[in-house]
C-alpha cells in the first residue's frame, strides 16, 4: 500500500518538543511600499530552553515580516545562538501569522498577541558544524508563536 492510498488519519506525523524560544528586540520599525507593509526588528537578545538545547541569541540577527494586502505577515527571521556549551547554531525560520482585526490595534499599540489569539506558526531550521549538535541539521520542526513590538516567543516541536 502507498502513501496515497492510506487514510491520512493513519498518517499523523508525531512531534515532541523541542525547545523554547524568547526572543527580545532593540527595535521594531515599520516601512510601508507600494508591495507591502513591512516591519525590520533587530535581536536584542534572547534565550533557548530545552532539554536538548539551551543557549542565548547573539544580538543583531532579526526578522523581516511582510504584510501582504490579505493581511498575512510573513515571516522571515536569520539568527545566531550561542549554546550553552559555547558552540554556534544558525537559525533561519519562515511562517505565516493572522492577528484577527481585533487585535492589530493593541499589537500596533505595544501589546502582546498570545498564540490562542491569532493564528501564527513557523518553521524553524537550524544549521551548526559542532559534532554535538549535528542531530539539528536534519530536524524539522513547527512552532507556534506569540508576538509584540518587542520579543516574540516560539514554542517549538520536532517532528519525528
């Protein structure tokens, strides 16, 4: 029997979770073109927490969000960790959030959107030449995301 030919309930892709993400900003700036508005926000600093991986983001990485007409910011974040044994991991992420029309007031406002109030979800990869991090190269992982003007937190799951 393929895949295709399988009932998707049968299918499920298991995950675990992996670690945690709080990530903190210097600053969130807004720049509105004929394409897109689009927000720039600068790592200030940040930490990971997880039983396999632990460590701070390095200052200057960031993210650059998108804001299509239909409302959907894309997310594109390029960043350093730091372990907490001293080796560097690159991380790239991208995703998709809609804050539903009630909250963009209180996110252009400062506030915090937390991830039962919107619908925003990532996909973290991380990329490293320490020998006791290569399990990361391969690992695929989904977070689910809460935000602000000035951090943004992920909850983050590899996927088996």
């Amino acid at each position: 029997m393929t895949l295709l030919e399988t009932d998707p309930a049968d299918t499920v892709v298991p995950m675990d979770h992996l670690c945690d993400f709080a990530i903190r900003f210097t600053s969130m700036r807004m720049l509105t073109t004929p394409a897109a508005t689009r927000f720039i926000a600068t790592i200030s600093h940040g930490t990971v927490e997880g039983l396999r991986l632990r460590g701070e983001f390095l200052p200057g990485g960031g993210d650059w969000i998108t804001v299509g007409t239909d409302g959907v910011a894309r997310l594109d974040v390029r960043a350093t960790i730091l372990t907490h044994d001293g080796e560097l991991v690159y991380l790239t992420s991208t995703g998709r959030a809609a804050l539903p029309a009630a909250t963009v007031d209180r996110f252009m406002n400062g506030g915090t959107i937390a991830w039962d109030q919107m619908h925003a979800r990532s996909a973290p990869l991380f990329e490293t030449g320490a020998d006791s991090y290569a399990w990361l190269n391969s690992t695929v992982t989904v977070a689910v995301n809460e935000l602000s003007l000035e951090h943004v937190d992920y909850r983050i799951y590899s996927v088996r």
